[in-house]
C-alpha cells in the first residue's frame, strides 16, 4: 500500500503543478507580474515534489 499511496500522491502533485503553472500563464497575461512570479515559483516547487515522489517508481 506504501507504493501505491507514493506513486498516487506524486501524481497528484503533478498534476496540482501543471495546474497552477497554467494559472500563472493566465495571471501573466492580466499583467500581474507579481501573482504570476508567485504562482510559478509554487509550481515548480510542487512539480519538483511530485518528481521526487515517483523517482522510485520511474527509475532514473
């Protein structure tokens, strides 16, 4: 169960990222440089976990 909860919870970090990423491009596009520096800065932390979690899995 151990593996499957990590693999889960990596994908769900994955995805939380690529959606707030997709959010950011969205603020950059209102010209609200400051939310869009923030949100991205948050994006790529979480993508960066979600990596983390599914190394095992992947193999690198």
């Amino acid at each position: 169960m151990g593996r499957w909860l990590r693999d889960g919870s990596g994908a769900l970090l994955l995805v939380a990222a690529l959606c707030v990423l997709f959010y950011a491009v969205m603020r950059l596009r209102g010209h609200d440089y400051l939310a869009c520096i923030i949100l991205t800065s948050s994006g790529l932390s979480l993508l960066r976990a979600g990596v983390e979690l599914l190394r095992p899995t992947v193999g690198e």
